[in-house]
C-alpha cells in the first residue's frame, strides 16, 4: 500500500467525508482495500461497512481469521446479516470453523434456511477433509441436453455459481459423468448434445480426503476446479484453485513453524501477542531441554577418558554439530519431498539407500577435512599431539559415524512419524539434533577407546 494513499485515506477519514470516501475505497482493487485495513486496522469495521455490498464481502472473505472475528464483534447487525448470507459456501464454512459454538450459532441464525442447513452440512466433514473446503454452487447438466440448452441454463443460474469455467455433467440421480470446460461448449454446435463432448477423462476428489492430498491433485493437473464426489460417486460440489492455494499457504507455513520447533501461528506473527509466542515455543523448548540432558548425562559417562585425553573435549562441538547439522539437512529433504508427493512412505527403502551413501559421501569429506586440519595444526604447533595421527583417526572415523546416522535419522524419522499418523514436520530440524548430539557422543567415545585404548587411555 503506498503511504500516499493511506494519507489521502486518513484525510478523508479526519474530514468524516462519507461519500468521498465510499467512492475511494469502491475504486481500489480489493486486494488494495485489505493492505488499507492492515496499515489502519483500528478502522477495519467503517472501510468494511462503507463498501457496497458485493465488494465488502470480497474484501471480508481474503481478510486473515483474527481480523474477520474483529469486524464481526463491532460490524453493524444488518451489514453482518448481509456479509454472512452473501459470503460464498466454503468461505462461510472456513469462518465459521474457527469461530466459536456460541459465535457460530449466533452467525446461523442469520442465515436462511436453506443456507443454514447447507452450513450445517459443510461443517460436519472432517476439520483437514476436502468437504470443508468444497463449495456446493456449481453447474450441472445432463447428457442428453444439447449446448443451446446448457448456454440459457449458465445465463439463467451461472450468476450463483463458483466459477463457469467448468460444467459438470450427471446423470438423472446425481452421479458424475464427467466434466466439461466452459471454451469447448461455446465452440460446439448449439444443437450437438453434451453427450458427444465428453471424453470420460475425468479426475475427483472424495469428499473424505485430506486437503493435502486435495494440493497434491491440483498440482498434477491443469485445473481451475475439480469436482468433489461421495463413495457412491454423487457429486456434492466443487473445490476451486483460489481456496488450494489459500491451504497450501497456511500448510506450507505451518510446517515450516514446526520445523523451526515451535508450535504454528495461528495469526501474523506482529499480531500474536507476546505471551502466545511464549507457549507456543516453551513446549518444544522444555522437550528439548531435556533432551540434551541425556546428553550430559552421555558425556558424564566418558569423564575419565576426557580427563586423561583433554584434547578429546576440544572436539566434541565439531562432532556433535556435523551430526546436527546433517540431520537437520535430510530432515528437511525429505519433510519437503513428502510434502510435494515426491515420497511416501513406501520409499522407505529408497530413500534409506541413497541417504546411507550420502551419508558415507558427505562424512569422508569431512573426514578428510579435519585429517588436514589436525595435521596442519600439528606442523604450526609442534606442542599439539604427538598422537595426532591417533587423534586424527578417532575425529575422522567419528565424522564419517555421526554425519551417516545423522543423515538415518533425519530422513528415517519423519517417514516413522507419518506411518505412526503424526505429523512429519514434527521431527523437526531442532529435534533431530538433539537426538543426533546424543548417539554422536557415543559414537565419538566409542572410536576413541578404540584407538586410544593403550596409548592414551
């Protein structure tokens, strides 16, 4: 939103000019308007209620939840009344999900019958379901209607519908046939039946499926819309692009807040008050708090030899990091890669196969690495070692264990997590490593007393 418009905004606003105003906020792209209610949210509820109609519930319907549930608490009973009736199916569904039962059933009441068993209906799916997302306007005709037909009935009720782009053709008891864009019905001849235009080439959604695997559709297929059927393959409604990406967004940001180990935002992060930053990060916080107490409580068992061996402690960060580090790397290859459909949990093999070679790949370059290192630190500091060749084998032999089990880890556990029905982004970057510090420390002190045993121990 550029400054000059929220200053001609507040002008007006000072100068309580009404009409002008209207006018303003009535040219400006909707998109525009909702910028204009988060630069100056203290007059969301005037921009919403001097809006005509039709542009106020455009304008309320991409507005985030938070500030929905603040205009809704101070909107005015009969622009509420017109904004809740008006709101498209899957956008009212959307809203009154995260209300409330108390809001919810004041908001019902508004509606008229038909619209307040249609909400009831929607709300009754499952919360992540592709039922709460479907809208039930659409078109729909028959086989045996022919294209001059079908043209008058999009004049006639296209208006209430979600998008024209697609007609969908059912049978007489409401079973769908197929589907038909809108561009090869204007070319056809008016008197060709629908029958003849379809090509049985057509892709659903169930009405029980997740909404993620709803994302993973639209994205294998060109499609503005797609049609969401029960088991008995009646068609219920449809799911459009623009509702896909809004969820894919929120899935996209919710992952990435639990792969940071924290709890997911449910409104924009300068919105959330301080104390609810505190408990979503304080859980995942106290978790791994005590997860690197098993970490001292791992070195606690190799006092002795890092008390014969100081030099040992010396490297205990490199260790523990690499292994982290790599963790964190497969962790997050393959919480994407799930995400996008590229893995599921059949390719489990797969996936341990080629991480076991990364792992051994990725590790002998480190390996190599720190050789260098500790002889380059032995030559500029004569006084180093004069086991360093000893030392230099129990570092590199450890990188190479700890980056190959770090690399397990992090790509075994969010597979484990989703066939366990928990969410994969849970093994998050931050927990991966604190399991890998652990077992990395073993696996440090392990190679120590192997080659040391005798010399130094």
């Amino acid at each position: 939103m550029e400054e000059l418009q929220v200053e001609e905004v507040l002008d007006l606003l000072e100068n309580e000019n009404d009409r002008q105003l209207k006018a303003y906020l009535n040219e400006l792209n909707i998109s525009d308007v909702e910028e204009l209610i988060d630069e100056l949210p203290q007059y969301a509820v005037k921009f919403i209620e001097t809006l005509s109609i039709k542009r106020a519930v455009n304008v309320f319907r991409i507005l985030d939840f938070p500030t929905q549930e603040r205009i809704i608490k101070k909107l005015q009973a009969n622009k509420l009344t017109e904004i809740i009736r008006q709101l498209p199916p899957d956008d009212r569904t959307a809203l009154f999900g995260e209300l409330t039962g108390d809001a919810v059933k004041k908001l019902l009441v508004l509606l008229p019958d038909n619209d307040r068993i249609e909400a009831l209906n929607l709300l009754g799916y499952a919360e992540d379901s592709v039922g709460r997302m479907m809208t039930p306007d659409f078109i729909a005709v028959k086989t045996d209607w022919t294209v001059s037909r079908v043209l008058n009935h999009i004049r006639r009720y296209g208006k209430n519908s979600e998008t024209i782009d697609v007609i969908y053709v059912i049978d007489k008891d409401g079973v769908l046939l197929d589907d038909i864009r809108i561009r090869e019905i204007l070319l056809s001849d008016p008197e060709a039946k629908i029958g003849d235009l379809t090509d049985n080439r057509l892709i659903s959604l169930n009405v029980t499926d997740p909404q993620e695997e709803a994302i993973n559709v639209f994205k294998m297929n060109n499609r503005v819309a797609l049609p969401v059927v029960d088991d008995k393959n009646i068609l219920l409604g449809i799911v459009t692009v623009d509702d896909i990406l809004w969820i894919a967004h929120e899935e996209y940001t919710e992952d990435m807040h639990k792969m940071g180990g924290t709890q997911a935002l449910d409104e924009p992060y300068l919105d959330v008050p301080v104390f609810e930053l505190y408990k979503k990060r304080v859980v995942w916080l106290i978790v791994l708090f005590f997860g690197e107490l098993l970490t001292i409580t791992a070195m606690s068992n190799f006092e002795s030899q890092i008390a014969k061996v100081v030099i040992l402690a010396t490297f205990i960060p490199l260790i523990i990091s690499s292994g982290g580090n790599s963790g964190s790397q497969a962790a997050t290859l393959i919480i994407q890669a799930m995400a996008l459909g590229e893995v599921t949990i059949k390719d489990w093999w797969n996936v341990m196969r080629r991480e076991i070679f990364s792992g051994i790949f990725l590790g002998t370059t480190l390996c190599l690495l720190s050789f260098c290192v500790i002889g380059a630190w032995h030559i500029l500091m004569p006084g180093f070692s004069e086991h360093y060749v000893l030392i230099g084998l129990v570092v590199g032999c450890s990188l190479i264990g700890v980056v190959l089990w770090g690399t397990l880890m992090g790509s075994m556990l969010p597979l484990l997590l989703k066939r366990l029905g928990a969410d994969p982004a849970a093994s998050s970057t931050p927990f991966v490593a604190t399991l890998v510090d652990v077992t990395g420390l073993i696996i440090y002190f392990s190679f120590a007393l192997l080659f040391l045993r005798g010399v130094l121990l």
